[in-house]
C-alpha cells in the first residue's frame, strides 16, 4: 500500500518504512510530522482518489535529517557579448521516514475498538 502526499506545493508518492526528500520543513530532528493532504491512496482494489484530497486519511512521519542537494552550476553566456556569469546552487531538504499510513476505515476500526 502506497499513497501519494502532497506536501511543499508537490506531491510524492510514499511508502512504510521508506524515507522520501521533500522540501525543508520546519521542524525539528527526529519529531514527528503529519500529512493531512493526501490525495490519493493505492490498495489494489480498494484505492481512493481524493476529491481534491481523501478525506480521514493521514500519513505519519519521523525527520531523520535536514541537509542540502548535490551542487547545480547555473551557468549565463550572451554569444558575442563577453558576457558570462557562473553560479552555484545547493537546495535544502528534509529527509523523512514513514512510519504509518492511515486510512478512514482504520481510524473508524480503532475508535469503536477504544469506546
């Protein structure tokens, strides 16, 4: 079971017990992070697709560690201008451990259970 998250202004498709990189977060080194905008979650036959997003469904994470991407070289030249200007770029992100993916009819299951 998968489902994909949208998070940051992108979504990324997660799993249990993967990590995904997404863009810096604010929050603290081994916290816990909620997503709430789940879009669409993938079961075989019982997948949901959100409406813009599904609704009950949350995905639970650890921050493992914020750090910076691998170095992209912005490079501009005007031809027959002389004009040339090299630029480096490193983007932050935050690298985060699913531990839990919850769907309505699991949180329906589990509050019957308690009461």
């Amino acid at each position: 079971m998968y489902a994909i998250v949208e998070a940051g202004g992108k979504q990324y498709p997660v799993e249990e017990g993967r990590y995904i990189d997404m863009e810096l977060l604010d929050a603290e080194k081994d916290s816990k992070v909620t997503f709430d905008k789940i879009v669409m979650l993938v079961n075989g036959k019982k997948s949901k697709v959100g409406q813009p997003y599904v609704t009950g469904a949350s995905v639970e994470g650890t921050v493992v560690k914020h750090d910076k991407a691998k170095k992209i070289i912005v490079f501009k030249q005007r031809p027959k201008k002389g004009y040339r200007k090299k630029q480096g770029h490193r983007q932050q992100f935050t690298r985060v451990m699913i531990t839990k993916i919850r769907t309505s009819a699991k949180k329906d299951s589990a509050e019957k259970a308690e009461a």
